[in-house]
C-alpha cells in the first residue's frame, strides 16, 4: 500500500471525469485513504464538456459538501476546483484550488489545448511557432509561470503538461539542455510563493506517461530550492484513484525528499514521511 493516502486532484462527472462524486468518495474509503478532495475543473465560457457548466457550479459545491457530511466520521472531504488560466470563474469560496494551464489562447479567442488530441496542437505549432515545439514549451512554461505568480495558489497543477503530447509527437528534445534550462527558469521563481508542487500520476494511469509530471530533474531542483511536493492522482476514474501512487513516492524518495504534503486529517494540510 502506498503511504499517500490522499488526492487533492480529483475529476468527477460534475466535469470530464467518469465517476461520480460519491463513487470516488466509496473508492477512497476502500484505500484507506485519511483524507480526499474534489478538483472539478472550474467554469469556463469556452470548451463546455470539460469543466463545470456554469449554473451547475452552486450544485456541485452542494454535492461535496454533502459528502463532506456523508462521511465526516471516516475522513475530511474537501471542496476544491481546479482553475485554469483561462476559467472565467471568480475564485469563490472553495477550500483550495490546483492551478493549471490547458489551453494556448488566441487574441480573437480561438484555443487550442495542451493535453488534449495530438493534432491540434500540431497545428497550433506549425501555425503559430513557426514549426517550434521549444517554442510552444516556452509559451507553456511562460503562461504557468505568470499565473502562478500573479495567483499565489496552494497548488502547482500537472507543472510540465507539454509531455503529454511531446511522447507522441516529439516536437523538442525533452532531455536537451534548452528544454531543460526552460523548464527550470520557469519553476524557480514559484519556489518561493509557497504552493505545492502536484506530482500528478494521471498521464500514467492513462496510459500516456511512464513517470507523473513533473520530470524527475524539476522534483530534484525544486526540492534543492526548498520547495514542497503533494502527490495526486488527477483521477477521473475511480479505480485510478490511487494509480501509480508506489511510483511516484520511490521517485520522490530517489529525488531526495523525505516527506510530501497531502489534505489533512485536521488541518486543510499536513505533511507526512516518505
Ligand atoms: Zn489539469
Ligand atoms: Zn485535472
């Protein structure tokens, strides 16, 4: 069993997960979890199927916490939402928010998604780029890390989501130093904002990763740089909840940290060993 125990990033049918809310909340208790929150993506006026409509945002909050008294004498289920660049959304009253780039925005508002199908995005290089798919990280790497800066959130969503699609159509060099130097200088400067860095195991559970994001050389910097680390499952089935867990606390341990961060027992956070 994995020592986690917890995800803090968590899709249901409330967005584009496949289960809904209390079967994730069931798949939790059978782990043995000591903790769970729920991540639906946040409202957005663009790309409906894949976060929480609008005027369903008031019944999803409700459906948590209802859960949330559901279960309150096994474990703590939080409200969160995870809130792209792009969502339209006010942060509004939730326990804690996972922030996350997904999308490559035009002026006129035409988007393209990151970790969606391959194609579009190499359209959107061809087109866009130049051809460059260092070019496209570096605008990835650059819409995260302003966010990040200007939203101070607790939470680092999925840090170098460009891999997703880069495994499939090899648009740079994942292990050549430009890439690398990128990636780092981008993460740098959130060290110091405090948030935690998701190690996310979802593109393994579904099929897409052989390791969660981020890659192995950002976890090790970012633990030199005295940054914190929770891992999740960005789950959006519930027999993934937990997916890769024993992977992802072998490569933090082989990283050199001895602890992470999950949602706690009695407070929002807390940190357990490795
Ligand atoms: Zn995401
Ligand atoms: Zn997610």
């Amino acid at each position: 069993m994995s020592l986690t125990l917890s995800s803090a990033h968590v899709h249901t049918t409330w967005c584009d997960g496949k289960s809904p809310a209390a079967d994730m909340a069931r798949a939790a208790l059978e782990n043995g979890f000591v903790s769970l929150g729920f991540s639906s993506h946040a409202p957005q006026t663009f790309d409906p199927p894949c976060c929480v409509a609008p005027e369903k945002e008031e019944a999803y909050r409700a459906e948590i916490l209802s859960l949330r008294r559901e279960y309150a004498d096994k474990f703590p289920v939080y409200l969160g939402t995870e809130r792209d660049l792009y969502s339209c959304a006010a942060p509004g009253a939730y326990d804690y928010f996972i922030a996350s780039v997904h999308y490559f925005m035009t002026p006129d508002g035409r988007w393209t998604a990151i970790d969606g199908a391959p194609e579009p995005l190499k359209s959107y290089v061809d087109a866009e780029c130049g051809g460059d798919g260092l070019e496209m990280a570096r605008r990835y790497f650059a819409l995260l890390r302003d966010y990040v800066l200007d939203a101070r959130p607790p939470v680092i969503g999925h840090f170098d989501l460009v891999r997703k699609n880069n495994f499939r159509l090899r648009l740079y060099d994942e292990d050549g130093d430009a890439y690398r130097r990128m990636a780092l200088d981008a993460l740098r400067p959130l060290a110091e904002t405090g948030a935690l860095l998701e190690v996310n195991t979802g593109a393994m559970a579904r099929g897409y990763l052989t390791t969660p994001y981020p890659a192995p050389f950002l976890l090790r910097e970012w633990r030199a740089w005295g940054g914190k680390v929770t891992v999740a499952s960005d789950c959006h089935n519930a027999r993934f909840l937990d997916a890769y867990y024993d992977d992802a606390e072998a490569l933090l341990r082989a990283a050199g940290y001895r602890s992470a961060v999950r949602l706690g027992r009695r407070s929002l956070w807390e940190e357990y060993s490795l």
